[in-house]
C-alpha cells in the first residue's frame, strides 16, 4: 500500500518521535574523519537522506560477534536479544541486502528475533561512482520508505505506523530508485565464469590481493560465519558466533588440513561465484546489490565487475 | 590436557621488558579470581623470591633468549614443565631485541664499556630455537584479557579459540578510517594476525605488525604500495624488521 500525503516537516518529526518511543532508533551519521556509520541518533535528527554506511545494516541484523549460548554454574543461558530498534535512512540497495539475508537466515533463531525487533525506514540517496544498483535485482525488506514529499508504506507493520502519525491516502508512482546504473554491470552466466576458470585475470587480480578481508567486510550479503568457544577463569564457557572471510587462509580448510581453495586466486573466484551466483536453495540469485563498498573499501582497487567483463572477453582465449 | 586447579604456573622472564607481565597485572578486575586458580610460582615483577617447585603444570615464558645461561635457564623450565606457552614478540620472533645489527662484540663494547667485551652473549633469539613451544601468544605486549584467556582455557583442557585473520578485518569491524588507503600510510594491517582489535590504527597509528605475520601474507604487494606512497627500500626494510615480519 502507498500513501501520499505531503511528509510535512511535522509529519516527519511526528515519525521520528513515534518510531522513537517504543525503540532505540539508529541512523547513517557522518563522522568528522569522512566515514559514514551506523550510529544510534537518541531523539535525532532525522538524516534527509540515506547514506551507505562503511559497515551496514548486518551489524545489527548478524553482529560481528555474538554468543550464541553461555554455560555458567551448571545452567545454558541464551544468548541476550537487544531489544526492538529502527535504522532510519537506509538506501534502497541495502533494502534489497536485508532482503537477501532474510532468505539466507529464514531458519536462524537468532537472526530471526532481531528480524522481529527491526524497523526499517528507506530513503532516497546520492548515488555516486561506484553505484551500479538494480531495481530488478530483487524484493526489498523494509518497513516504509519516505522521500520529500511521500511516503510508502512497504510492510503492515508500516502501514500501521504511518496512519499512527495521520499520513493516510496514497502516493502516486512506484519508489524513487536511481536510474541508469545498471549500465556497468557485467551480465557474466555462470556458464561464462566457469569456462574462464584459468583466465589470466584471477592469476593477475590474486597478485595484488592483500587477503584483507576488507570487501567482504563491508559487504551487505556477505555473512559467513565461523563459531568460537571460550572459557572464563571463573569456569563459564560460552560459544561465540563470529564473521568469517573467504579472503583468510583457514576459511576452506577442514579437518586433515585439506584446504578447498588454496591461494588468493581461487579465494577470489569463490567470492565472485558465491556473490553472483549463490548457493543452496538462492543458486541462481546475485546478491551484488551494487552498493559499491567493495570498490572503496579494497586497497587495491581490485573490482569484481571489472573481473567480470574481463571474463566474458577473456572466454574460450 | 586435564589440569586440577590450582595449576602451578611459573613466569619466566628473558630479554624483555617486562610489559607482558605487566599486561597481565593490568586485569586488575580479575586477579583475585586468577589467585583462586592459579598457584604462582615465580612472577619476577611481584616478587624476587624465586619459585623451586619440582614441576609446572604451565610456564609462560616472556623475552628472548642472549645468552647461554639463559638458554640453560629455559631448558631446567621446559623439563619440568608440562605446558610451555611464549608470550609476547620478543619470545614469539625475538621481538625489537631481534633488530640489533652490525658486529655484536663491537655494540657490546660501546654501550657497556670494557665489561662489555666479558660478556658471553648472542644475537636475540625466539624461544621456539631451544625448546618444544605448546602455546603461543602474541603481541607487544599481548591484550590482557588474551593472558586470562589462555589460562582459563588451559584449566578446561584447551587453547583459546582464534581466527586466522589481518587486523584488517578488526579495523574495518570497527569502522576506523582505512591509513592505509587514504593516507598512503605505511600500515602493516593487511599482513599482521589480527586479536588487538585494531588497536593502533584506530587511534590514527599505523600498524606496527607487532603480533606476527598472518598465513600466506602478499609482502610484494604491500611492498609495492609503500614504495608508490613514497618509502624507500631501507624504510620498508626496517618497518618490517621491528617485528621479525621481514622475509
């Protein structure tokens, strides 16, 4: 269901103040050193618009750490929930990444309870140069979606919300996606990648990859993960669930210390074929939103999409 | 490895600071606990009096090793030790000792005067040289929740859990400006194993690679950034020597 009523400056603070009462509200801030996080925002303001921020919204949703369960003077003790919270200002491309990760953690007990716990509010954005989403990619998750003048109610529970705050009749036209960024991205089949699998490019991008881990990191739908135990001097032992990243020596390597993917050149085209072409029930699904994190983020410059259109060139050579 | 608390635990100091002891000191939220659990038998910053138990369930051993009374020191531990854990870079790598270079007699001389010259010593030396290592933990000095971690996995019969990842990976969690890609700055992060929680780099520091070097680490392209943000060849050399991280 859309809504149209004109989001006056009231309206907009009305949101806030009612989002902001029942949960603890988080929203992109600009630090004063240039990086963009995800930060809590108190009583506001409310941002005027998305931002990408450096690490995103699977923070919240998947954090980098969490327990998983404790065992403490002879009990297991869950872990503990935090509580419901909303992320106000999220771009439309990271709509889509909270989407994909709902499908990869359907049956996930912990992801799940902070999936209930979550509000999210979209936001139109400035896209840049390393831009390149996709409206058709995927669905989106979220809860409402508000620019200047509208709003859109994407969930029942936002459709609740906004007529809480009197914002009722509809709004004209589908959501404001950037448009033309679609253009540089390399439609590679699985088909293409496989046959590239000795091209010179993986040898050469491996050269310069600095196993930094910082793509992955930084990436909305990356979210391998690696449990840890530990114990405490005061006899409590808790398992830890924490990222993982397939540019670190152990992530392929299993018992006997066989490694699936030995080198950075197959670390690299692992990465390509899980976040293109996925795996398990989503094999067919890229999940490259085209945030463009990777791109800043990679000291390197190392570009998957320019990986890509060199393959399809590069193909049968 | 099953262990009965108290477990008896001797700290061995080499060449060395003393800052890992120290580091283990600074949990001061959690000595009284370790006292319940551990049986210490020689600490050489709490106390001279020096421990003559017949046998350690664990030593944790801080410094190199220069010397041939300290190697034969380590040897009388390692026998009658069950476990034997190295802490810090200087017992990891031989740590900023390990950097001392040019004609040792000659250095001996000019820093300790004629006496100097008696001395028997040798160049700075990992302990892994001498003796069979259980544990290892690195860093200069090591987190101090790694120290308590280590003993209270040993209690359980186990080692900490540890990912195999660059402080990268931490420093990118924490959302801290990248040194490296936005300053050119000489930050050995890419290549340094990771558990400090990006510690330097997030107060505007580069990383000084103190805790060793990750598996597989690409020093050529490390190389080849620094030199295009402007180092020499000798500033490189020495930035990846303070730690050992130098092929």
């Amino acid at each position: 269901m859309i809504f149209g009523d004109p989001l006056e400056h009231t309206l907009r603070e009305k949101l806030l103040s009612s989002l902001g009462q029942a949960r603890n509200l988080w929203a992109p801030c600009l630090g004063k050193d240039g990086i963009c996080r995800l930060q809590t925002i108190g009583a506001g303001p409310f941002p005027a618009l998305a931002q990408p921020t450096m690490i995103p919204l699977k923070k919240l949703l998947l954090p980098y750490r969490e327990t998983v369960w404790r065992y403490q003077s002879g009990r297991f003790r869950a872990a503990e929930m935090t509580g419901p919270f909303a992320v106000v200002g999220v771009t439309l491309c990271e709509l889509q990444a909270v989407w994909y990760l709902d499908q990869v953690f359907a049956a996930d007990e912990s992801y799940q309870t902070r999936r209930a716990n979550r509000f999210l509010v979209g936001m139109p954005c400035e896209p840049d140069s390393n831009c390149r989403c996709d409206q058709a990619l995927m669905p989106l998750a979220g809860d409402i979606f508000i620019d200047q003048e509208q709003a859109w109610a994407l969930s029942t529970a936002g459709e609740a919300v906004l007529h809480a705050c009197g914002c009722t009749s509809q709004a004209e036209g589908p959501l404001p996606w950037p448009v033309g960024m679609t253009a540089q991205r390399p439609a590679i089949t699985p088909e293409q990648y496989a046959a590239a699998s000795d091209a010179p490019v993986w040898a050469e991008a491996a050269s310069h990859c600095l196993s930094c881990g910082a793509c992955s990191a930084v990436c909305p739908t990356c979210y391998c993960f690696d449990m840890l135990d530990d114990a405490a001097l005061d006899g409590t032992v808790s398992r830890s669930r924490i990222w993982d990243n397939c540019f670190f020596a152990e992530h392929g390597k299993v018992a006997g210390g066989y490694d699936f993917r030995p080198g950075r050149a197959a670390r690299l085209r692992f990465r390509m074929e899980h976040k293109f072409f996925g795996f398990g029930s989503l094999r067919g699904q890229n999940s490259c939103v085209g945030c463009g994190r990777c791109r800043k983020a990679c000291p390197v410059d190392i570009d998957l999409d320019q990986i890509a259109a060199r393959l399809k060139g590069e193909e049968g050579s | 490895m099953k262990f009965v608390p108290p477990i008896k635990l001797a700290w061995l100091r080499f060449t060395s600071c003393s800052g890992c002891q120290l580091t283990l000191l600074n949990n001061e939220d959690s000595l009284a606990e370790l006292a319940h659990v551990v049986e210490l038998h020689n600490f050489p910053l709490l106390s001279s009096a020096c421990g003559n138990a017949e046998a350690l369930d664990v030593a944790l051993v801080e410094g190199s090793l220069t010397s041939p009374g300290e190697v034969e020191r380590l040897l009388a531990i390692r026998r009658k030790s069950r476990l034997l854990v190295a802490v810090g870079a200087c017992a990891l790598t031989g740590g900023v000792n390990a950097m001392v270079k040019g004609e040792r007699h000659k250095a001996m001389v000019s820093i300790y005067g004629k006496a100097g010259a008696e001395w028997d010593t040798f160049p700075p030396q990992p302990i892994h040289h001498f003796v069979k290592v259980d544990g290892q933990i690195p860093g200069c000095p090591p987190e101090p929740h790694e120290l308590l971690q280590a003993i209270a996995a040993i209690l359980h019969g186990g080692w900490p859990s540890h990912q195999v990842m660059p402080v990268c990976m931490e420093c990118r969690i924490n959302e801290n400006r990248c040194l490296l890609e936005e300053d050119c700055a000489p930050c050995l992060g890419p290549i340094t194993q990771a558990g400090c929680d990006a510690l330097c780099p997030g107060l505007g520091v580069p990383c000084e690679g103190c805790r060793g070097v990750v598996p597989e680490a690409n020093r050529d392209e490390l190389y080849r950034l620094f030199i295009t943000a402007g180092l020499s060849e000798q500033e490189i050399r020495h930035r990846l020597e303070r730690f050992g991280a130098a092929l």
